[in-house]
C-alpha cells in the first residue's frame, strides 16, 4: 500500500462521498488534488460500477485520427494517449490508406473464454472428467444460458496434465466483451461438474482462458474477435506520403517484424501493434489488461508489380513497385455494451465511431474490424518512418514540441 497505512485505507471506505474521500487523502498525504478532482462522469454510477474507493478521475487527452477508410466508410479514430506522435502516426497511416483506395478488412467471432482447472484423483478420474464434459455438454449450455439471455456457450476444450484438468469454456457474449458474463456462468457449471464427477475445482480461472496475458494458445486458437485488415500501397503513395518505397519499406518489415521477433522471442510478429489498441481502447471504456494479448499479432509485407486500379499515367507509364501489407490480429477482447463502455467519456468515443450501444453482437465485431484498420494504419507509418529514417526527428519534433 505504499505510504498509505492499513488505518488510513480502512477509514477511506468510510467515506460515502468521492469529494470527502478525497479531502481525507489530501489531508493524511499533505498533496493537493484539485485536478483529480474535476470530472464530467457520474460518480455515483461511475463509484458503484467501475471503480472502488474513487477519489476522482484521470485526465488523459483524446485525439482522433483520419478518416481511415474502411469498405468505403470513413472513420474518424479516438486515441488516449500521453505519448506524443502517436496520433500523428496513425493519421498519416490513414491517409496512405485512404490515397491506396481504403482498407479490407474481415472479422470472426470465437468468443470470451474461461479456464477452470480442477483436481482430480488419478488419470481415470481425469479421464473420466473428460468424458463427462463431453457427454453432458448439452446440458451445460442450457446451465449457462439460463445466467444471462445474451451469452451462449458455443463449445470447449479440455486438457489432462497428472491430477490437473484444464478446461477452455468459449461463450458468446454478443455485444459485450463478456468475462464477467463468463465467470458467472461457468461457475455455475462448476457447481454441476463438481456435484456430479467427485472432480474439485481449484480455480475458475486456471490461466487455460487465457485471461489478459500473451499465449500461443490464443494466438492459434483465437479469443474475444479476430480480425484482418488490408491495403496496397501503390509507388505514388509510398513516395510522396510515406516518403519510402517498397523495397524499403519491405527490408524493414523483413528485418523488423519478423526476424527481429523470431531472435527476441517475441510473441508479437508485429510494429507496435499494443501501442494504437492502447490508446483506442482508453478512449473507448475497454479492459486495459486486455491490451497484452491484443499486442500478439503479425504484420504481413509483400512487394507486388501491380496495383489494380492505378493509372499508369501518374508513374509516367511507368509500372513501379506497389506494397502489399496485412495484419491479423487474432485476440481483440472488446466491446460495445457493459463495463467502462457506460461511462459517459467513452459512450462519446464510441458514438465517434458510431457504435456505441448493443446490435446483436455486430458493433462488437465492426468496432473489432475499425480497431484492425487503425493498427494496420499505425504499421504503415510506423515502418515508413523507420524505413526513412526519420522516427527519432518525427518524435523530437512532435514528442518534444519542437519547431
């Protein structure tokens, strides 16, 4: 707790008010928070639901980027951040795609997970566990379904170590980004799995999910939304937005992206894929311990010929190099409804995009597809820069405030 001592903690829960409690701190710590204290939000909304012993409210700026155009739509991009360049960065990703003719993009829904882990006496109870999920799977759809009307259990998937089984529970939660939805209701499975195989759950949440930190398992296997987003960037763009070119541009995504990841070990084949979730989904109400797992990605690259659409006429007839480049992004755990998508700041955010509110889980799965093309946006300008040569002079000037 820091400096804080255990007293003082405790008497803070005393305080009903989020003025009052923070007039305490003030007093006991000798600091002054009148920035902290000035907010918009419903306190009381904002105190039941959302944060615990609230004293006030984080200022973080928001700025938009774009329009980033996505199957003929335009889409103006609200970014938190404290990092200056950033929305710079995604701006100008933005407009080489809007200059390439917009981004494709694709979506899948997989679903919220959770991973209980049970104990078990031996492999033929583990076994028989197994058998028992298989069999009675039915009946534990019905269990779930009966704790919330918008969540449905769409399958499982089970794994035996010694006396552990590890169990992967996949729920549509439509709308919602759904794990408070999914903690309810595979706890009441629980009940039954217990009950009725002699098994014993050690942990709702045995890390299988996984919850809120980087794993293969959910890069292969998917979580929350997958999404994909595309463009090709014809010579013209490269040169005189990105001033690069495919080549360039190509050597550092090579370099960058995927033989520096393979040497580090990374589990993000990517640019700064975390670093534009962040900001989006800081401005938009979502988990934050999320962002780890949406950083695990990879950014495609490809030098092509030929870039359908483009008039040859602007090259000097000439047919010049295009750059093909892609991301998947395969865990995005968001949402559009529930949790800190309420709180009046991000519903504004939303409403930005146009997809605040429930929409029989498609807002969701468009705010997954907008979210996949401002990273793919942030990955252009990104390795242009790099490519270039002029990341630490963009910062400098931008970061810095420099002329």
């Amino acid at each position: 707790m820091g400096d804080i001592s255990r007293s003082v903690y405790m008497n803070l829960r005393n305080y009903p008010r989020v003025a009052d409690r923070r007039v305490a701190l003030e007093k006991e710590l000798q600091v002054e928070l009148k920035h902290i204290g000035s907010f918009t939000l419903d306190e009381a909304a904002a105190g039941t639901r959302n944060c615990e012993n609230m004293i006030g409210a984080a200022q973080v700026p928001i700025g938009v980027a774009g329009p980033l155009r996505i199957k003929q739509q335009n889409y103006y991009i609200p970014l938190a951040t404290t990092e200056g360049a950033l929305v710079a960065s995604v701006n100008r990703g933005c407009k080489a795609i809007g200059e390439s003719g917009g981004a494709s993009v694709d979506s899948y829904r997989v679903g919220a997970t959770r991973g209980p882990v049970f104990k078990v006496a031996n492999l033929a109870q583990n076994d028989a566990l197994n058998g028992f999920l298989e069999s009675h799977f039915e009946e534990l759809q019905k269990l779930a379904k009966k704790t919330s009307h918008h969540l449905t259990l769409t399958k499982y998937f089970s794994r035996g170590l010694g006396r552990h089984r590890f169990v992967r529970f996949v729920f549509d939660t439509q709308d919602a980004m759904g794990m408070n939805m999914a903690t309810i209701a595979t706890s009441k499975m629980i009940q039954i799995i217990e009950t009725k195989t002699g098994a014993r759950c050690v942990s709702v949440a045995g890390n299988y999910d996984v919850d809120k930190k980087p794993s293969w398992l959910n890069v292969i296997e998917g979580r929350g939304i997958k999404a994909w987003a595309e463009v090709t960037l014809p010579a013209e763009v490269l040169q005189n937005t990105l001033k690069t070119s495919a080549p360039k541009m190509y050597e550092t995504w090579l370099a960058k992206c995927m033989i520096g990841s393979a040497m580090s070990g990374s589990m993000g084949f990517n640019a700064h894929f975390a670093n534009v979730i962040a900001a989006i989904f800081l401005a938009t109400g979502q988990d934050l311990g999320h962002v780890g797992e949406g950083s695990c990605g990879i950014t495609t690259a490809e030098i092509i010929q030929y870039t359908p659409g483009v008039n040859l006429a602007h090259t000097g007839g000439v047919q010049k190099e295009s750059l093909y480049i892609s991301v998947y992004l395969p865990d995005l755990m968001v949402g559009t409804v529930g949790g800190g998508t309420e709180l009046a700041t991000q519903k504004e955010a939303l409403s930005i995009l146009g997809i605040d509110g429930g929409n029989n889980g498609k807002n969701a799965q468009k705010f997954a597809e907008i979210i996949a093309g401002a990273v793919l946006a942030g990955e252009i300008s990104l390795l242009a820069s790099e490519a270039e040569g002029s990341l630490a002079q963009a910062h400098e000037r931008l970061a810095r405030g420099k002329a």
